[in-house]
C-alpha cells in the first residue's frame, strides 16, 4: 500500500509537467520501426552507448554484492533477521546523504569525474566488507556503498534523460535498461558458484578489483571530461 500511495503521489507530480502539444508529438508507427529509429539514436550517441557499457559493468558487481551481503550479515557474523535490517538501513542513510550532495559535487566536479568516482567509492566499499568482522565495519561499509550507488544513479540516469530527446526517451530509456541489467544474470549465477565453494569474502575482494580496474579504463576516455 505504501508502494502504492507513492506511485500515486509520482503519478499527481508528473501529471502536472509541461508535455509537448499533439502537433509535436511522434506519429504512430510500427513497433520496429520505433525500435529502429530508437536504436539508430543510441547507436549515433557514442557518450551515451559508452556511458550504458560502463553502467553495465558496474551494475553486475552491484546486484552481487547486493545479495552476498545478506548471506555474509546471516551466516558469517550470525546477525539475527532484525539486526540485519538495522545494518542494511545504512545504505539508505548513505544513499540520502548521497543524493543530497550529487548536484552540488556534479557543479564542482562534473557529471564525468562523479561517476567515474562513484566506481571507487564502490571499490572502497567493497574493500572494506573483504575484512569486514563486525556489523561496525559492515555499517561503515553499506554507508559508502549508498553513497557511492547515490552518486552513481544521479549521474547515470541524469546523463541518459539529458542525452534523450524527449520523443525517444520511452525507447531509449528500454534500449539502456536491457543493457544496465544484461550482465546480472551471468554474475549472480556465477557468484554462486563461488560462494559455495569459497564462502562470500572473495565476491567482495573480487568486485573491488573489478570497479578498481573499471574505473582505470573509465579514467581513459573522454567521458571522464563530461560536465
């Protein structure tokens, strides 16, 4: 019902912003043709398509660490059910505090050097819960991960709506989501795999490296340089 209730509420917000007159609105066509011309715009986009790779790459560590931490909380620390939600929760308080500094820092830094930095926040992040032995340090650790995930989702989604035309955004925005999840799949299958032979700390050593080396490649292209 709460989900509901903020859905409406979204519903209400969005109803009341300016949208283009019938005249200017796309005419209707065929589903692939609109899926063509969608993909001609996002293929003609190169910071767009290079910017969706990363997100990508990033998005697979994340949904990873997202459910290993559970099994971690759960069976390596022995947390009970409701101590985990109290852990958990700082993800939220990071990702508030996240949101509240990201226009301000994207001003300051650029869009291209915040998400570039959110991929090392995460690394740092992920670090810490590799040795991790205390929900202290789990704590501190979820705290940069919702911060980092913060920066990461502003820019992410900030950067695809002002590169859309607003015609398009309904295709390209399906275009760049099947992209931002098509490697989940792979990693949390394989995640298991290595959980159950090797327990849960080399996910989190393993997705460190991984953001680290991302970012290394991220830092060499001219997305780095975007305002």
């Amino acid at each position: 019902m709460i989900t509901a209730g903020a859905y409406l509420l979204s519903l209400l917000i969005l109803s009341r912003l300016a949208h283009p007159s019938d005249e200017q609105r796309q005419k209707v066509s065929g589903f692939l043709a609109d899926l063509h011309e969608g993909w001609k715009s996002f293929r003609g986009n190169r910071a767009l398509w290079l910017m969706t790779l990363f997100i990508m790459l990033l998005n697979a560590t994340a949904t990873v660490v997202q459910t290993t931490i559970i099994i971690f909380a759960k069976e390596d620390l022995h947390l009970a059910s409701s101590q985990v939600a109290i852990v958990i929760s700082a993800v939220g308080i990071g990702g508030m505090a996240g949101s509240m500094l990201a226009s301000r820092l994207r001003l300051s830094w650029g869009l291209g050097v915040l998400f570039g930095l959110s991929a090392i926040f995460h690394a740092a992040a992920y670090l810490l819960l590799f040795f991790s032995y205390n929900s202290y340090m789990l704590i501190i650790a979820l705290f940069i991960s919702g911060l980092a995930t913060s920066f990461y989702s502003v820019c992410a989604y900030t950067f695809r709506l002002e590169q859309t035309p607003p015609e398009l955004i309904g295709r390209i925005s399906g275009i760049t989501g099947t992209f931002f999840r098509i490697g989940m799949p792979i990693t949390v299958y394989l995640s298991g795999w290595v959980i159950h032979e090797w327990g849960t700390a080399p996910i989190f050593l393993m997705s460190a490296i991984f953001n680290a080396a991302v970012f290394v490649v991220y830092r060499a292209t001219f997305l780095w340089k975007l305002k």
